[in-house]
C-alpha cells in the first residue's frame, strides 16, 4: 500500500462541456479555458510536491476535500457545507483528469472515491485536499 497526500491552492473549478471548433474539414473538441487553466494549476502544484516518483499502477482509493470561497454575505455561523454550485461530480472529474500520467496512469484506476465540497475557513484558503491510496491487485481493502 502507498498513499500520497496533497494540499493544493486556488478557487476549485468543474469540468466544463467539451466545446467544438471546426478546423477545416475537421471539428476538434477542447476543454473551456477556466478548466484548462484549473487542471494546470493543480499538475504544477502536484509536481512541485512529487519527488520522481514512478506512476501509480494498481487500484486507488481516491479522496478529495473541496475548500470552496465563503461568500462575504453568508453569516459566519451559518453553513459549513457547500451546497451550491459547482457540482461536487464536476469538481471532482477536473481532479481525476488533471491527474492522469501525472500520479497515476488513468483515472479508470480509481475504484473508490469519497468526496466532500465545504467552505474554506479564514485559516485555509480555497483548494483541494488529495489523499491517495494505493493497493497492490491481491490486497484486501478493509471497509468492504
């Protein structure tokens, strides 16, 4: 078993529609800009923090922590949860894709994932917490 941990930084971004762009004949799909611009973010934080080395191979185990902006009209009591858009499955595909031959292969790898979106707290900006699991292929995952 080997688990990465990371902490990266900036306003959490989902997974855009693919848009469409005729070249020619041929029409090319590409990701909207702020999706590009989140999945770079995160693969510059993840590098920084990775010390060579080799792809993740085996099953994962994936779990993300969404710190999500507080807006300065929600009392400061009020709302631990985020149940605002974006949506937590967009969010998280944006992680998944960012990830791929960066930490592991493919994120067809991840075979359990838990996810939470919160507010982030005056302590802690926005961004995402990463812990990653992995198993060898014969080894038994305890909470199944």
């Amino acid at each position: 078993m080997r688990q990465l941990n990371f902490i990266l930084y900036g306003k959490p971004v989902a997974q855009g529609r693919p848009r469409a762009a005729r070249r020619g004949k041929f029409i090319t799909l590409y990701d909207p800009a702020k999706s590009r611009s989140w999945k770079a973010q995160i693969v510059e934080q993840v590098r920084n923090q990775l010390t060579n080395q080799p792809l993740l191979s085996g099953p994962i185990s994936l779990t993300l922590i969404f710190y999500m902006p507080k807006p300065k009209s929600l009392p400061k009591k009020k709302a631990l949860y985020h149940v605002k858009r974006p949506d937590l499955s967009n969010l998280e595909k944006a992680v998944e894709d960012a990830l791929n031959d960066v930490v592991y292969i493919d994120d067809s790898q991840v075979f359990e994932k838990h996810s939470y979106k919160i507010y982030a707290s005056e302590n802690l900006r926005p961004g995402v917490k990463i812990e990653i699991t992995e198993y060898s292929f014969t080894e038994e995952v305890n909470n199944i």
